[in-house]
C-alpha cells in the first residue's frame, strides 16, 4: 500500500467490512473474506488504507451500528475521506445511513466509496447510482 506520508490532500481510506446477524443477509462474504479481497485491491491500486473497521450488526435501521456511526463522525473530523468496501450494501440498506454518505460527499468531505467493482464520486450520476443500489438494498430487506 502507498505510504502514509502522502500529502494530507491525498484519498485516505477507511476498509469496512460488515457482516449481518440476520438470516436474510447469510450468503454476503465473510468479514475475513471482505477484507481480504479488499486489500488485494488496495494492494494492486496502490490505495492508503488509515483504517480497517469491521462490524457484525445488521443495516436495516438507521444510526444503529456503532463502527459505522464512529466511521462517519471520523470522516467529518476529517480522518480521511474515502470508504472502500466490498459492495454499497455492506454500508447501508436503509435511506437514512445512505443519506448520510451522499450529505458526506455534498460537502466535500467524503472523495469516494470504492467497492469490489464500482467507485463512486461526488458527481451526479455516481451518486445517483449510490443511491439507487441502496434502494435497491433497502427494497431487498423490505421484501
């Protein structure tokens, strides 16, 4: 992974990797899964990862995980300002922690949430697609 040194401009990520305690969300990846594959991309993208944050808590309900709630008040304190993940819903799949992420990016503060096979930034139609996968999340456990 890069060196820490970089300059303070530079994307810091936070690797979060969650697992749910509810039987609908059985077959996701594994927390070692997860961050193992993340960190092979991390390796091979040369990204810096500040932090590795793991949690096993369900995101059905908002502001109710506490690793995510510290990890966001973290990127608001400006810590760093990047998410890699294994996939959108492992972050949020309910409309207020989405909410959050997108208001993040809004204000600068969060550069992008990068996950196994998207990156998102503050543009308009990555977040749009954000926030449609977690819909899409939020819709699965709603069903």
């Amino acid at each position: 992974m890069a060196s820490p040194s970089r300059s303070l401009s530079a994307i810091r990520y936070c690797l979060y990797a969650r697992k749910s305690t509810e039987d609908e969300e059985k077959q996701a990846l594994s927390i070692d899964s997860q961050l193992k594959e993340m960190k092979q991309i991390a390796e091979r993208d040369s990204l810096y990862i500040a932090v590795t944050y793991t949690e096993a808590h369900s995101a059905k309900d908002s502001g109710q995980r506490p690793v995510f709630n510290k990890m966001i008040k973290e990127i608001r304190e400006k810590r760093y300002n990047a998410i890699l993940t294994w996939n959108p819903d492992r972050l949020s799949r309910n409309a207020g922690d989405l909410g959050s992420l997108v208001d993040l990016m809004d204000n600068q503060l969060l550069t992008e949430i990068r996950t196994y096979n998207q990156k998102f930034s503050n543009s308009p139609n990555e977040k749009f697609l954000l926030m449609i996968l977690g819909s899409q999340a939020k819709l699965e456990n709603d069903s």
